[in-house]
C-alpha cells in the first residue's frame, strides 16, 4: 500500500503529528481500508524523507491506540475491528443546493446582518496589520505558560477540575482575581460577587440577557464597541446613542430616561479617551437620581502610558449600580476568552444560573492555569513587559502618523493599544482600507463602531482605527508610511 500524503516542514505542527494526522485522516475516510498493511518503516520514512525512527514512534503509538495491529515478521495493519461499532452508512455524494435551508427559513434573528469590525482571517500572513484586540506572539510567556498547564495537571490540580462544577468556578481563580487584580481597581469583594466567563463578551451578553427585555431603553456610547451593542439588541435592548467627546461619555439629561447605560470610562472604545474623575461622579451621581444601572467594561485599565488609571467606577459605587466587567485575555492572549463580572450577590446568583443553561462554566482546567499564572508572578511580569512594549509602540506609531498623515491627526489620548483616526472629510475608510490592503497594511474602518442612523453618512465615513498590538514594532513607521501613500493616491 501506498501512502500518498505529503509533510510540510514550514508548518507548526510536528512532523511526527502530520504523519499520524494523516494516517488516521485515511482511516477514518476509507482510503485506508480495514486489514491492509501499511508501508514499512523504513519505506515510509524513505517516500517521505523523513527519520525512520518518526515512522517507527508513529507506528508503534497508533497500535497502542488500537488504530494498527502488529502481526509478527509481517508488519503492521489497519485494525480489522476499529469499525465494527460504527454506523454503516451508504457512501453518497455531498449534495449542493442554492435553496434556503429549512432552518435558515425560520431565523427569528439574523445577528448576520449586524456591523462588526471585520478583518482577514490570515492576518497574519500581511506584514503591517495594524489590528486591534490582537497580540504579537514574539510578546507571549508561552514557557511561564506551559509550566502552569503542566502544574494544573499534577495529581492535586486534576481532581479539582475534571469533575463538572456546575454552576461553580475554580475557586483557586476566584480567590487570585478577589485578592490580586481586583483591589488594583480599587474593588474589594468576596466570590460570591464574582463570576468567570468565557471572555468580556460573554458577560456582557449575560448580564444584558437578566435586565434587558424588548423595549428596555440601553444608553449607549456613540461611537461604541459594537460587539457589544449587537449583543444587547438581540437580547431586545433598544440602543439610545450617547454623544462622546474629547473625555468621554457626556453627562446630560439624555441619561435621565435610559435603564442600563454602557460606557468604557477607562479607554473609551474606540477613541481610548479616559472619562476624567469629576464626570464619573456625575454619572454615578445621575444613576441614582434618574434610577439607571451602569455596566462598566474596564478594559485595558492598565495600559496607560502617562499618568496613573483612575479607580473604576465600581470602586466608587456605593449603591451596587454599576455591575463591573474585565477581561484577562487582552492582557495573556485574545484566544484565552477569559473575563469575568462583578456585581451583588443575589445578582450573580441569577447570572451562574443563566451561564449553566448555556455551558455551565468556563473550562475548569484553563481557569486552574490562569489561577497558577496569577499566583506564581508570571501575569504581573508579562503585563509589566507588555506594558513597556506598548508604550513604545505607542509612542512610534503617534510620531508616525503625525509625521505622515499630520494635516489631520491629532494624538488626544494618552492609554490602550490603538489609535482613533479622523481623515480628511471626504475619505471613505472603507476604500482607504481595501486599497491599502493590497500593500499589506490592515487597517480597520471606523463606521460599525457608529449607529447604523450614523455610519453611512459622508461626516463619519472617514474614521478608522490604526491597532499596534499585533505589529512588530520596527514595521509601523513603514506601514504608516505605506497607509499614508495609499491615502494620498485615492484623494
């Protein structure tokens, strides 16, 4: 038999995990059929000019598995019995139709056709992506990472978390985030008041989903994180934009007949501008007279690059009407999806019985390596090392655009991880970011960020935002200088 795959030696994946992938791959697909002998070793690793002893490890592990047998002086062969218990199905061709399916015709929502911040799927590969919420992996403690998944799977780490919690979190996460990050933002509180979540998004959708019903009157920063406002409008929340200036939410009498009011006062997404301390007073001030709830996502709080973050609006809340949301994944990695809320007891109480409806709890194993990276220093000493990576970054891509594209751009914030454009008022971003695409600078169009009322008009057509996360710093000055060309020629 012969074994047509090839190995791709420029890929992540070992070579040993490629060629087992893709024997099971044929296993499993029919190509290599139940009894037949596979190749020797020493063929095997000669067609794919690979070590005879990655085959031999390769071979031997798969019948430990039960996917070979070993016949003595004969080789090896796909198991005669691994698909006895399977379904015999008849082999049919994949059907392709046009029509709508018939769950597709019953839709009661079509979270499809609301505006997110898109980007390609392989930014990576494009050398200046000036993306937000990314990370640049050359920045990541994957060592201090792999010590901690290595600790959560010691004999007294597994018993805690392979059983199923329910409702519960990794208490040993619980009491790192109560004692360790919490009281940084000037908040005190015990578990009871806390809930993980499977990132900031999930809890902000949670918490919309137990105070919002259809026709529930949502003020909303405009412009504002759009994921987020999607969220609240599936869950029936009718928006009511709130005018942003150059710090932040305004507090005026367009607050005084919302129920919820969402606002990002650390870095307001997306101009990163920081709500100054006299307007938190005033709209914690304005809560309680006017009798509305305030959700406060704290993101980035600690990346501020001149001056000292100002307590969260939670940590002078005095009447438990600001419900807190953070996130740990904008500071390890997007793809942790680890966030969590704060609110009152009885609250949360009601927030872990919706969460078990829908998945019960974050995985227990990643939320006991998250625990052990807090404990043991390693999430202070990346911060600390992000942190000053940023504020370099900062600081080139700001003299960057101010050099390339100054009759325009003004540096008005001092924090977060990108910066908030306001091009010339006859730019289309929408354009500028298609034509610079084709030079490999990503950039990301400003007009989701603005109601639907609002993004399509000329006056907001020409903002976008330029991320500096993800983009190896001695690249922006040259991606900056690429953006500015490619706006140039479309003008």
């Amino acid at each position: 038999m012969e074994l047509l795959f090839k190995i791709d030696r420029d890929h992540s994946e070992s070579i040993y995990n490629q060629i087992r992938s893709n024997i099971i791959n044929g296993i499993v697909e029919g190509s290599l059929s139940a009894g037949n002998r596979l190749p020797s070793t020493r063929q095997l690793a000669s067609s794919l000019k690979v070590s005879r002893n990655t085959v031999a490890h390769v071979y031997e592990n798969l019948a430990l598995d039960g996917f070979l047998q070993v016949r003595e002086r004969s080789g090896f062969f796909i198991n005669s019995d691994l698909k006895a218990d399977w379904v015999n199905v008849p082999e049919m061709k994949r059907i392709e139709s046009s029509e709508t399916s018939p769950w597709a015709k019953r839709l009661v929502a079509s979270p499809m056709s609301q505006p997110y911040v898109n980007r390609p799927a392989d930014w990576q590969r494009y050398p200046y992506p000036f993306i937000y919420g990314q990370i640049d992996h050359d920045l990541l403690s994957l060592s201090d990472w792999r010590e901690c998944t290595k600790l959560a799977l010691s004999k007294s780490s597994v018993k805690d978390w392979t059983s199923d919690a329910i409702t519960e979190d990794d208490p040993e996460l619980a009491e790192q985030i109560c004692t360790m990050l919490l009281p940084r933002r000037g908040i005190f509180v015990s578990p009871d008041q806390l809930m993980v979540t499977i990132g900031a998004q999930n809890a902000l959708y949670l918490a919309g989903a137990l105070v919002i019903n259809q026709g529930s009157l949502l003020g909303f920063e405009d412009p504002g994180y759009c994921d987020a406002r999607n969220g609240f409008i599936s869950v029936g929340a009718k928006i009511k934009p709130l005018p942003v200036d150059e710090h932040g939410i305004k507090i005026n009498h367009r607050l005084d007949t919302c129920d919820v009011v969402y606002t990002t006062p650390s870095h307001h997404y997306p101009t990163n501008v920081t709500l100054p301390m006299d307007r938190r007073e005033a709209l914690l001030e304005r809560a309680r007279s006017s009798d509305f709830l305030i959700i406060e996502d704290d993101y980035e709080s600690e990346v501020n690059f001149v001056s000292q973050p100002h307590p969260a609006l939670k940590s002078m809340d005095d009447d438990g009407r600001v419900l807190y949301v953070s996130s740990l994944s904008k500071n390890l990695f997007p793809g942790l999806r680890i966030g969590y809320m704060v609110a009152p007891a009885d609250f949360i109480a009601e927030a872990r019985a919706l969460r078990r409806q829908m998945y019960r709890h974050p995985s227990s194993h990643v939320q006991r390596t998250v625990a052990l990276f807090i404990k043991l220093g390693y999430y202070d000493t990346m911060v600390k090392r992000l942190h000053q990576v940023y504020q370099e970054r900062w600081d080139i891509t700001g003299k960057a655009l101010e050099k390339y594209c100054g009759d325009f751009f003004e540096i008005e914030t001092f924090g977060g991880t990108s910066f908030w454009v306001k091009g010339p008022k006859d730019l289309d971003a929408d354009i500028l970011a298609a034509e610079a695409l084709k030079k490999g600078v990503i950039i990301e169009p400003g007009d989701p960020m603005f109601l639907k009322t609002r993004s399509k008009t000329p006056q907001f057509k020409n903002h976008f935002r330029v991320g500096f996360s993800s983009i190896p710093t001695d690249r922006i000055e040259n991606g900056v200088r690429l953006l500015a060309e490619t706006l140039a020629e479309i003008s």
